[in-house]
C-alpha cells in the first residue's frame, strides 16, 4: 500500500513540474521580461517547439534548446504539431470570423481573472497602471489601420442604457 501511495505521489509530482510542449503560429520575438517593450532575446521562426515554464498575464515563459524567455500567448498554440501544420492560425481568425459575421448565435466573450465581484463594486483607481495603459493609446486612424489589417469591418454598437 505504502509503494503504490509513494508511486502516485511521484506521479503529481513529476506532472506538476514537466513543462507544456508549444509551437509558434509565426515569427516570434523572445523578450527578457513579459512586456512589449522589453529587451528583445532573439525571434523564433513560425513553428518552433518550446517548453512553457510560466504564464503571467497575456505572456508565457518559453525555454527552448537555446533561448529562455517570454513571448506573447497569442504566438503559441499548444498541442501537436501536425495539428497546427493542418489549421495554420492561432484561432485569433476564428474570433475575427465570429466578429466579422455576428456569430450566427455564437458568443464570444473575455474574461478578467483575479477580480472580484467586490473588487469590482468598490474599485481603487490605480494612476501608475493608468499611465501605463495610456501608453497603448491609439488615434481613431490607428485603430483603422489596425482594423483594416485584420481585415475587419466597421459595425456601430449603441451604448447600453445606465444600470438603474
């Protein structure tokens, strides 16, 4: 009893600590810190396989045979290659599609982690994070570059009502 007890223990254990296999859906920048304007380590071609050691945030740590450092989660589909030789997106276009054509019933939805519903009725405004955040501000000609790009089209939406 106790050998079988010590064997799944060992188990957990040694799943716990071996990485997640990845592979890059394009040609990916590797930053030493997980932030968009963090020194750049090297660029991995579309289709490496790395190790994910971490995650924070929208940023993965990635180890591979030579580099160790943090990437862009949107950069890597998890899973087996073949997989991703046979899609070739990162299903980032699947999430245009669904915008692009309303759906068809379909939901798409974000969500926040690590807030509460607390959190969010009593909020602490935070003027640092703020003056971070607006360093990603973009004109209204940014965000039709952007757009044009991902070759979405224009939709106006109303503003929902106040809540009573």
């Amino acid at each position: 009893m106790r050998l079988l007890l010590a064997f799944c223990l060992s188990c957990c254990i040694f799943a716990a600590h071996s990485a997640e296999t990845a592979y890059t859906v394009r040609t990916t920048e590797v930053k030493a810190k997980p932030f968009s304007d963090a020194d750049t380590l090297s660029s991995l071609p579309e289709k490496s396989r790395v190790e994910v050691l971490e995650r924070k945030s929208g940023w993965m740590q990635i180890k591979t045979d030579s580099t160790k450092g943090w990437v862009k989660m949107l950069s890597l589909r998890f899973g087996d290659a073949a997989a991703q030789k046979k899609s070739g997106d990162s299903g980032l276009g699947a999430l245009f599609n669904v915008a692009a054509t309303g759906g068809s019933g379909s939901t798409v939805s974000t969500g926040v982690r690590g807030l509460s519903e607390e959190n969010l009725k009593n909020p602490h405004p935070n003027p640092q994070a703020m003056k971070e955040l607006q360093r990603y501000a973009t004109g209204k000609k940014g965000a039709q570059n952007f757009a044009k790009s991902g070759k979405l089209a224009m939709r106006q939406i109303d503003y929902l009502p106040p809540a009573k």
